[in-house]
C-alpha cells in the first residue's frame, strides 16, 4: 500500500489558495486519495453576489463521474446546448455524443458551497479570513505566510486565488497577454416599466449590441448587462448611477432601474501564465488564466483543471506517481487554456458594432446552419472536443470517453473514488499490481468499439487495445509501478 507517513513531513500535503470552485473541487479530488489538505480563503464569508453561472457538457459529465450531479441538478436551470459562441442563436446541433447535453444554470453562490460542502465531508479543511502574503519553498516543501504573520507548512501549494493571484505574484510567474479594450457593467435589480416595453426595446437593440440584457431574474427584478463607459479599476464597484447613465446612453431609457441587489463590472483582458508550476508551488483556475467571460467557459475551465490535477498531485504525494506525471499538468492544461483564450478573441470580436466585424458575424451565422460547423463549435466551448495528446493512436486516444451503459449501470458510476479504470471487452486482460489504483471491468456488451480501455481518474482514455503487456507498459506510464 502507500508509503507511511513521517512523524517529521508538515501537517498538510497539499494548501490550497482560495476556496472558489477550483479550489474547493481540488480539495475534494485530493481527498479522494487521502491527502491532507487544507484551504485558506482570504474572504471571512462567501460572496453574496447572485450571479448565474453555465455548467458546460464537460463539467456536468466531471460531476457525474463524482457522484455530484443528483445533488447539483435541483438547484439550477437546465437550458438547451445552444447560442454559447458569440451569442449567435441557432439550435443545438444533432450529433452531440452525452447524457449531459445540456447548460446548467445555477447561482455561482450555490455551486461554490455545493463544492466546499463536499470536499469538508470528505475531510477537507477550510479557514476563511486567512491571505497569503509569503511563500517559500525547498526541497522537502513550502511555508507559506499568513497576513496575521502565522506560518503553515506543507508539501505543495495551490495558487488557486483568482486572476490577481497573490501566489502567481510571489512566484515570479509572467502573467502577459492584453489588458481590458472594453468593460461591461452586470448587476441585478429592480425595473419599473412593464415587461412587453422591455422586451421590445431589448429585441431592436440587440440586434447591433449584443452586449446588452435585461432578463427577469425573478418577480419584478432583472440581470442587467450594458457596456461600461469606459475601462477603470475592476477593483471599484459601479454605481445605479452608472447603469442608468449607459442604458440612457444606449437605449434612450434607463427602465427606471432602481433596488440593485448586486452590481460589477468585468473586462475583456486575457491573460495566460507563463508558466503552471514552479517545483512545488502549482496554479489552477483564474491565477492561471483570464479571459472574457463570452461563452461562459472560465468557471468550467477552472473546474477542469482540478480534475486534471487532482488525481496527479495526490499520486505524487501519495509515493506512485511516474516522475513525469505532474509535469503532465502544464502540458495538457495549457494549450487547452491556450485554445479558450483564442476562441473568447474571436467571439469578442463578433461582438463589435463595427461593420467588419458584423459582416464576418453575418457570414458565420450562415455557416452554423451546417450542423458540423455547430457542432464543431459547441464541442470547443464545451471542453467535450478536447484531445490530449498522448502519442500516436486511435482517434479516441487522449479523448473523454462518454458516459456508456455497462452492465453495471452507467460508465461514470464507476468513477465516483477518483480512481482509474479498465474497460475489458476481451474479458482475458488484468490490472495485477496496479488493483489499488486501478478498477477492473469486464464488459464483452460495452458500447465502446474496442477491445480494451484505460481510462485515466478524470475519464480520458489513456490506453486503447487488447495486449496485456502493452498495457502494462501503459498502467506504468499513468500509475506507477506495481505494488507489492
């Protein structure tokens, strides 16, 4: 089994950064494996602002594979998997390969305490009131300062704390790309004229600005988004002032807005992290890229990036990990944050007013009406298309294996402990030394048209095939030798 712990390592293996949904997804992940983990968030309570956010196909699928979902699912809104890119209205294309085709629209106050809930049952600890201000790490691991001066002492640390990350900085890391061109304003409140006035103004203004929305967020309030005057300091809420000045500016009505229940602002900067880990001191979500929101991908992108990481830092703490394996991180993590950035430039770009940019939008609102067009640009946003690369193989290989049925129920059932699994339509292959880390199924009827899978804790195909030595080779490459 795993390697026993010594009376001299730190009280945590692993501290985490901020308790948003990167950091408390990764917390449950790492709980899984039995790592110690503790949370620091600076903020004493969870933030009050009722913003809808999208669970995405791809995030959905990850929270099923947890047993998350049935849990998640009252508390949001199911939409139809349509108009993610540019805010172009076309219907979900056909083709679409999972259970989960759907949006979920669910309060992003809801979603983080869902998350924190379930890495605290797991074990997890959380402090709130707690910044970081220092880091310094060695060979054995890092010490990390708190603001009140106290010192805490880990293996790894997590910069999960968001795109003006505290951790990034202290690291060192490059942070480049482009800073906010434009600012949106996005809060939520009371309207006083009737809802057909309102309709009817949003319908002829959005069909030049499609940053702007009044939609009923409830009995007689509205989410309201209307382009900012200018860039200032994300820092600095805006006022009802501000809104009724630019819905006036750009409607020649401000609704008799009135009541906010919460307003902020949010810009178009994109920013990517030069790098994702420093020896001991890794970064996820936000701390690692920022982009604009159009899409709602960076909640799912954070999210994803836990899973990719959690199962591998728990490995390395744990004493099996390959020496490889949580370099692989970056390297698989990157270029797909790298692919976010690129789609939220050109989706902002359809978004101007300017007529060459309406044109082109013009002309891709024709293309979607090809369903493979749609659907190439619905599986972008919603992380499902993603293919690792792990070397020459199948097209499946490095790709997220859909939810199949099994004669055990459902695929994803199987995964809910974090940890890999084999798929054996041969019914002739083993997992051996690696049944601690690995689960085994033998499956002749699974819809899956291959003799074998190997499929990774985050549900990625690791390995395609039916030789049992060659498979070995693979179990080695993703979990380390056998045990003894």
């Amino acid at each position: 089994m795993y390697p026993a712990q010594s009376i001299a390592e730190p009280p945590y293996d692993v501290i985490i950064a901020g308790c948003g949904p990167t950091g408390a997804m990764l917390a449950a992940e790492l709980r899984l494996h039995d790592v110690r983990v503790l949370v620091l968030e600076k903020e004493t309570q969870p933030a009050s602002a009722v913003r809808i956010v999208g669970l995405h196909i791809r995030s959905l699928e990850l929270m099923a594979m947890r047993g998350l979902l049935d849990r998640i699912l009252p508390h949001g809104r199911r939409r139809p998997a349509s108009a993610f890119f540019a805010a172009i209205a076309k219907p979900a294309p056909r083709g679409v390969d999972s259970r989960y085709a759907y949006l979920l629209g669910i309060p992003q106050p809801v979603i983080e305490r869902l998350l924190e809930e379930h890495a605290i049952e797991l074990g997890a600890q959380v402090r709130r009131g707690c910044a970081v201000v220092g880091l310094e790490q060695d060979d054995e691991g890092v010490t990390v300062e708190l603001a009140d001066g106290e010192k805490l002492r880990s293996r790894y640390l997590v910069g999960g704390d968001g795109g003006r990350s505290t951790v990034r900085k202290l690291l060192g890391v490059g942070f480049p790309g482009e800073p906010a061109r434009t600012e949106s304003l996005m809060g939520e409140m009371e309207v006083g004229v009737p809802q057909e006035q309102i309709a009817v103004t949003v319908a002829e203004i959005r069909e030049t600005h499609q940053r702007f929305w009044l939609r009923p967020a409830g009995v007689g309030v509205y989410s309201v988004l209307v382009p900012a005057a200018g860039v200032s300091d994300r820092a600095e809420p805006p006022t009802l002032e501000d809104f009724k000045h630019q819905l006036r500016a750009i409607a020649g009505t401000d609704f008799g807005v009135h009541s906010p229940r919460w307003l902020s602002r949010f810009g178009d900067a994109t920013r990517l992290a030069e790098r994702y880990r420093v020896d001991r001191v890794l970064l996820a979500g936000d701390a690692a890229h920022i982009h604009p929101p159009i899409g709602g991908q960076g909640l799912n992108l954070g999210v994803q990036d836990a899973f990719n990481l959690g199962w591998k830092l728990a490995a390395r703490v744990r004493g099996w990990a390959p020496d490889a394996l949580l370099d692989t991180y970056q390297t698989e993590r990157r270029p797909v944050a790298e692919a976010v950035l690129d789609n939220t430039r050109a989706q902002t770009e359809l978004l101007s007013t300017e007529p060459g940019a309406q044109a082109v939008r013009r002309l891709l609102t024709e293309l979607m009406d090809f369903d493979e067009v749609n659907l190439h640009l619905l599986e972008k946003i919603t992380a499902i298309g993603i293919r690792y690369d792990f070397g020459a193989g199948p097209d499946l290989l490095g790709r997220r294996l859909p939810d199949l049925d099994v004669k055990q129920g459902n695929l994803y059932g199987l995964l809910h402990r974090g940890r890999g699994l084999l798929l054996d339509r041969t019914e002739r292959l083993t997992v051996g030394g690696w049944s601690d880390r690995v689960d085994y199924l033998a499956d002749p009827t699974a819809a899956v048209d291959v003799p074998g899978v190997l499929l990774r804790p985050d549900g990625h195909v690791a390995w395609i095939g039916e030789d049992q030595r060659d498979l070995e080779d693979h179990l080695t490459r993703w979990f380390g030798r056998q045990a003894h």
